[in-house]
C-alpha cells in the first residue's frame, strides 16, 4: 500500500494486543510492539518494508 | 407487518435482511436448514417458491448500517427489492432483550413468515417449473467447469453469515452444490455495507450460479463457500485452500464474489491471485470507492497477478431520490438526518444491493468522456 | 481569456518554510513561474492576477481554497491554473483544491504536478497536466502547462497525449446485463486466452518517498495516531463507522491508558469487542507512556489524532494523511505510530 514502515501485527480488530493472551503477556505484546515500531522509525528504509516483531525486516 | 409493492410512492428505510418464501412439499425435508429443519444436507426434492415476494426485516439494530428502498422511480431499479411485493416486518425489542437475543429471533421469525407465505400457496398450480440438475461431478461435454466461490462475511454478530444454522466463521473453503443455497443452506446475519450485502434472497437466488447455468458457453461447476476471516494468516489460508479445492475439483476457471468492503476486498483479491497462480483463470467482482467525483482510485486492495475485474459501480458517487408518500422501517434517515419522506441526495453505498457483491445488479462504472 | 494564477510563499519568492503558515495574497501580475508561462501563452490570453499562499496555511485550513478564489472576484477571471507543484505535498493539494473549487464554479481550471504528488487526487473534475519531480524540470514543465492552457482555452479535451496525468472521472451506469452474467462472459474470454479484457483497471499505488530514519528518538517528540474509529464513549463529536469525512483530536494529557468504558471503537469495518474491551488495544497509550518514562523516546505528543479508514476514499485519507502531517509538523513531532485494524500484507 506504499506505507514505508509496517510492523506486521495479530488481527484486524486489535492491532496493539491480542486478546487470547492472559493480560500480562498481553502487555509484553503490545510493548514488543512498539519497540519495533520505534526501531523501524530508526531504521532508514528505501521503500516499503514490513519489521515482523518476531523477526527481521524485509521488502513488502 | 405491512405490504409494499413495486411501483408505489413508498421507501423502505433501515433494511436489514430478506428472504423470498420457499418451502418443500410433502415428504421432501424442510427449507432453512439449522433454523427450521434439521441441519442435515438440503436441495433435493420439490421446492416451492412464491416467486416476486420477499419478506424484509427493518428497523434498527446495532452495527446496521442505513440503507434504503426505494419502491418507484430511477433507485427502484437498484435493489432487488424495488421489483417485489414487500411484507415489511417492523420490531420492538423487549427492554429487557439482549441484542443478539434480538437479532437471533428478528432471523428466526423472518425465516419462518416467508415458509408460511410460501406455504398458504402449496396447493396453487405453478406458474412454472424449473428442473435444477445437481451439479456433475464430472465435466459433461466439451464446456469449461467454472466454479463459483463465494466469500461469505465473518466478522461476530450482526456481521455474520450462517450455513446450515451455524456462523461460518472459523471454517475453511467448503464445497456444496448449488441446489443447497435453493433450499436456504446460507443464511444472512450481516447488515453493514448496505450496497454491498448479500442478503438471504440473494443467496437462495445466486446469480452466478444462474448466470453459468443459464450459459450454452460454459458449465456451473459447483459453489465453493468460504469465510471472510479478520486473521490475515487465516485470509491467505483460506485462499490458497480454496483455490487448490478448485484444483482437486478439475475446475477450468473460477468467478469469485465477497460482501462488504475494506477487508472483504483483501479476501477477493488474494483469492484471484491464488487461483492464478496455480494456473487457474479467475475473474472477481468488485466495487469501486472512487469517491464523489469519481476521480479517485477505485480499489484499496487491488490484485496484484488477476487481471480480469467486473465492476459493480461506484460506490461513493451519490443519487437524487425523490419525495415518497409512505416510508417504512423506521421515521428518519439517520445517514442524512432527514425524515424518511423527504427528497434527499444519498450515495449509492445506502441503497439496498445497489453494488451487490454477488452479481445481482446491472450498475457498473465508466469512464467519463 | 482572463487568466488567474496560483502559486506557493516560495515560487512567489517571500519565503520558505518558515512562511509557510501565511495566508493568501494577491498581486495584479504574473509572477515568478507565472511570467515564463505568460510569455509562452501569447497575447490572447493575460494572466490578469497571481495568488500566492503559504503551504501549511493552503493545505491545512479548510476553506482555504474558496478564500483564495474569492480574492480573485474582482479580476473576472475565466480560467484559473494552478501549479506547478512538482512532488511537494502540501503545495500538489493546495493547487488541486483551487482548480477543484474553480471548477465547481464553473470557471476552466487545470493544475501541473508530478505524478506521486498527494494532491493529484483531488483535483476532482480538473485535468491535471504531468509536471517533472522539482524545479530543475521548470522549462519543460511550464512548455507542456502553457500548450495545455491553450488547448484547454480553446474548448479542446485533455488526454495523455497532452500530458494529462489525473484519472478519467468514473461514472456509474446501468449495463444491459447483470453483474454476474457479464462475469461469465468475462472468464469465457479469459479461457479464450484474452488477458487484457475487464471492467476495471487496478490504481497505481503512490511511490511513497520514506522519511529519513528518526536520528535520536530520545529527543524526540513521537505522536499516536490511528484509522481504527477510537472515540471517547458516546461518539461526542460524531465520528462515521465508515467512509469518514472528517478526522479527529482527543487529549490524552495525565492518562497512562485507556481504560474500558471510557473510549470507544466506532469503526463498522470489524468486531469492535476487543478494542472497547481495552482500548490501549487500538491506541498503545500504556506502553507509549511507559517508553516515555523509562526515557527511550523524548516526550509523547499530548494528544491522538483519529478516523475511520472501514470505507474510506482514497482521497479522503490522503487529505487526511496531508493534513495529519501538517498538523504534527507544526507541532514540531518527528514520528508518528499510526495503528490501523487492517490487513498487513503477505510476506
């Protein structure tokens, strides 16, 4: 969709959680997140590029 | 409950489902399977169909969103129900009703007027008969098998279809023959996206199933159902599945369909996509949101290796309706905040099955010159 | 023919981005690209006056486009250009509201900009005629804009072959035949071994140019903003489920979160249910805090930007997307997390 920068998340209806997650870890989730939101923010890219929170950051 | 029929001064508001009247004769299963029957495996038999009739449910529901009828002029010929007579069920919840409880009956009991309609005229001689054949399970002549894989809305309450009495949420692609969809098998629970619903008479009519047997060119080879999931793990899954069923099935060529919009439209385009992929030619049927003016771009979600696309109008471009002297299914129109009386400019996207997803309509889009 | 000309701060030469928050003025002459294009236009037709504007103040105020042409009422103007833009954002969709709004008052309009500019969608009903990517493409650009105004003077159509770069206008008709049965014809071509048939071609998606990566987040000023329809409980300001026409700003000064009951999700486009169940599922507020305390970004903006994307134009959100941008670039914010409930794509 030309958007530089996707962190690829769980589920349309919540893209910070998971609700099949007790709240906890739930929380760890969401703060995993966001770190790689700001590391991909940190990250020079040349064209739209997906962090997968699990893994590295590839090509769209 | 109160009758409306084509070509008065009238406007149904607040549309929720419609179901045409069916039943079966005696001895040959129920209709509705789930709800009513059993849920054991329909479409053999005798049907009978109260043809040019719809009993329609309208008021408000949470979730619902507006959408109108409009029973004479230019918008009549946008819905399928601008051209039947009309027996509108209004409703008052129980204050003391859950929604869903609410919901739950609304389906139930709009289920069960249109088997009794059809059922007062059991004794009537047919205006005519039709003879459906299953469908083969191997290719009969020399014409291509095409299959007609329809995405099926999932998304919980109020936006859920039901096969066989239960949500399809959560299943994979599922082959049935289209005789089943006559005998009522899909359900509809969904009222989002007025212009883009597949309402229960449009499943129990399934235009691409009637459009390839009505074709000398080409055979219908079966209907593949599949959910719409919100996981996009499970989208892609779905789609590769459906697309290797069509394989394991010896289908030539597949013409999918969805209903809704935003994320219905990443199903399609994934489904075509996989199809093609594996050698399989397929052609989707999309709505265009190219905004008011029609200068937008008309897809979110394009697909990236389909090609062939059927366009059932713009979504965003709006229409003029006139002043009515009845209206339907609730005082207002909330979507423009008007009395639903009043003449009023409205987008298609309100208009009851304008871009029907499945194939109903005639509007398309073109480019202006 | 009576000619208006509109341009930004800087082509009219008063200043950069630092006069970028300026409203409109007007001159009675042409001015900077302007003169070039005069010349090249000849004696019939006289660029009579040139607007000029700030960009932030151009793209981000609404009636900006209307206050603009409304300066212009006393020149009788017959024909309105607008441009060149080139890539430049803000500029692209001030120039297609000012042709867009010329034209809704019936006047000619034609802007010129590059064909990854945001505006281009929004010119509406105006043809829009290709520029190249920056100013270095000047005398080329201003060469194809003056032989388009020419033709466009003259009552002639706009096509490709004249460097027209916005999209034919779709108009919904009725077709002799159903959907679906058109669709049968359609896949009987496509077995014939037709693969150039179809009702529809897909859009060409931007070629977003990324933003630099964020040098030291722990300096940095870092907004939430979201398309998932979150709202304070009730919908106070009114916000669609779907296909918005509008964006909203709520507060979020001395929360840590965002507690059950007291936000929203309004968005028609999916299950709500887990996002109302705890709305930091749709706006990562707890955890943005917590990186804000623990020092590992500088300070957290103090308010979330949001609409609804369920249906949405493409147009809409790219005016929402430019005013967003706007707006956060004022507030001296230097990242943005944009939560959306949609499908992220495949790897």
């Amino acid at each position: 969709m030309g958007a530089p920068r996707i962190v690829r998340t769980r589920g349309i209806p919540f893209p910070t959680g998971d609700p099949s997650l007790d709240s906890e870890e739930e929380r760890e989730w969401r703060r995993q997140l966001i770190d790689k939101a700001l590391e991909a923010l940190s990250t020079s890219v040349s064209g739209p590029t997906v962090f997968d929170p699990a893994g590295e950051a590839q090509p769209a | 409950m109160s009758w409306v029929s084509p070509g008065e001064s009238a406007r149904i508001v607040k549309v929720l489902d419609a179901v045409e009247p069916r039943a079966k004769g005696d001895g040959a299963g129920g209709v509705f399977p789930g709800f009513l029957s059993p849920a054991r495996p329909v479409g053999l038999g005798t049907t009978h169909v109260l043809r040019g009739a719809a009993v329609v449910a309208a008021g408000y529901l949470p979730r619902a969103q507006e959408s109108v009828v409009e029973m004479s002029g230019e918008a009549a010929q946008l819905s399928p129900l601008g051209s039947t007579h009309n027996l509108v069920v209004e409703f008052e919840p129980s204050s003391d009703a859950s929604w869903e409880d609410v919901d739950t009956a609304l389906r139930r009991g709009l289920l069960k007027l249109a088997v009794r309609l059809a059922e007062a005229a059991l004794e009537a001689d047919p205006t005519a008969v039709e003879e459906l054949p299953a469908a083969p399970a191997q290719a009969q002549d020399d014409r291509p098998r095409v299959a007609a894989i329809t995405n099926l809305q999932t998304q919980g309450t109020f936006k859920d279809v039901f096969v066989y009495g239960s949500s399809m949420a959560g299943s994979l692609p599922t082959l049935i023959d289209p005789n089943e969809l006559e005998d009522g098998a899909v359900v509809s629970g969904q009222y989002g996206h007025p212009g883009l619903k597949n309402p229960t008479y449009i499943h129990q009519n399934h235009p691409v199933a009637a459009a390839l047997r009505a074709s000398e060119e080409a055979e219908l080879g079966g209907v593949i159902i599949c959910p719409e999931p919100v996981d996009q793990a499970q989208k892609e899954l779905v789609s590769a599945l459906a697309a290797r069923l069509c394989k394991t099935c010896g289908f030539d060529a597949a013409i999918v369909t969805k209903e809704g919009g935003g994320n219905a439209d990443a199903d399609i385009a994934l489904k075509v996509d996989a199809l093609e992929e594996i050698g399989i030619p397929a052609v989707g049927l999309f709505a265009e949101m190219a905004g008011r003016e029609g200068t937008a771009p008309p897809l979110v979600a394009p697909p990236t290796k389909a090609t062939a696309m059927v366009s059932t109008g713009n979504y965003d471009e709006e229409l003029e309706l006139g002043e009515v002297e009845r209206a339907l299914g609730g005082e207002r129109i909330d979507l423009r905040d008007v009395d639903a009386h009043e003449a009023m400019e409205i987008p298609h996207a309100a208009i009851y099955c304008a871009l029907n997803p499945l194939g109903w309509g005639r509007l398309t889009c073109e480019d202006a010159t | 023919m009576r000619i208006v000309h509109y341009i930004n701060q800087y082509f009219a030469g008063v200043g950069g981005e630092e006069e970028a928050g300026r409203g409109p003025e007007l001159r009675e002459e042409a001015v900077g690209p302007g003169k070039r294009l005069q010349s090249l236009i000849g004696d019939e037709h006289e660029i009579v006056a040139t607007v000029f504007c700030g960009d932030d103040y151009a793209a981000g105020t609404a009636e900006a486009a209307e206050e603009i042409l409304s300066l212009t009422d006393d020149h009788d103007p017959e024909l309105v250009v607008a441009g060149p833009a080139f890539t430049s954002g803000r500029y692209g969709v001030a120039c297609s509201a000012v042709v867009a709004a010329a034209h809704e008052r019936g006047l000619k309009a034609i802007a010129s900009m590059h064909e990854d500019n945001p505006g281009l969608q929004d010119a509406g009903a105006a043809p829009v005629i290709e520029s190249g990517e920056s100013a270095r493409r000047m005398k080329g650009t201003i060469e194809r804009l003056a032989a388009a105004v020419q033709k466009l003077a003259a009552g002639e159509h706009l096509g490709e072959e004249d460097g027209r770069i916005s999209r034919p206008r779709r108009v919904n008709v009725l077709a002799d035949a159903p959907a679906a049965a058109r669709a049968v014809e359609l896949v009987l071509a496509r077995l014939g071994g037709d693969t150039e048939r179809t009702e529809l071609r897909p859009p060409d998606f931007d070629q977003v140019t990324p933003a630099g990566p964020v040098e030291d987040l722990s300096e940095a000023s870092v907004a939430l903003v979201t398309e998932g329809g979150l709202v304070p409980a009730g919908n106070p300001d009114g916000l669609e489920s779907s296909r918005a026409t509008l964006w909203l700003r709520y507060s979020l000064e001395g929360r840590d979160s965002l507690p059950e009951g007291e936000f929203e999700s309004v968005d028609g486009g999916f299950s709500t249910e887990a996002a109302n169940e705890d709305p930091d599922r749709m706006v990562p507020l707890d955890v943005a805090r917590e990186l804000e305390q623990e020092g590992a970004i500088g300070r957290l903006h103090p308010e979330y930007l949001v609409t609804t994307g369920n249906g949405t134009a493409v147009a809409s959100a790219k005016h929402f997307g430019v005013e967003w941008a706007v707006e956060l670039h004022k507030a001296e914010v230097q990242a943005a997390i944009l939560t959306a409930p949609g499908s992220p794509p495949s790897s």
